[in-house]
C-alpha cells in the first residue's frame, strides 16, 4: 500500500520507502518456515528501512533463538530496527 503525504514531508525523504512488521508473536504458533517467507516478502519491497515492532516475542524468548538467523535476513540499507514489546 502506498501511502501520499502531505506536502510538509521533507523533500529529502520522497520516495523512501519503509516497511513496518508488527506483531508477530514468535515462539508460540510462528515457526521457521513461516518467518522465512515474511523475510522474503519484506525484502521484496526493497525497504530502505525496516521497522519491527510490537509482540514481536510469545512466551519464552528462549524458544526464539533459533529463529534469529531468519530475522538477521532482513535487509535494508538505512538499518532495521526493533522493539520487543
């Protein structure tokens, strides 16, 4: 979805694009596969920044671990950035 901003968005900043991932709620019914896809899909937009955010872990962070070098798949050239909670 694009969105149109008004005409106080600094010039600089046209065209940016950023994607925003909100809760996913790892370690309960999210697995491997699932998360590997959603890299994918996010990469395909070819964000220059990437924000996760919000319910970004279910129940034990332990049980996430092993989905860290799926996460560390993301990739955008300003940074991806996240929040837990």
């Amino acid at each position: 979805m694009a969105l149109r901003f008004a005409a106080r968005w600094p010039e600089r900043l046209l065209g940016l694009v950023l994607v925003e991932v909100s809760d996913i709620h790892l370690g309960t019914l999210i697995g491997e596969r699932w998360m590997a896809r959603l890299v994918e899909r996010v990469n395909a937009m070819k964000p220059d920044v990437t924000v996760v955010d919000g319910d970004l872990v279910d129940g034990n962070v332990r049980r996430v671990e092993p989905l860290l070098p799926v996460l560390k798949g993301l990739r955008a050239p300003l940074g991806v950035w996240a929040v837990s909670g």
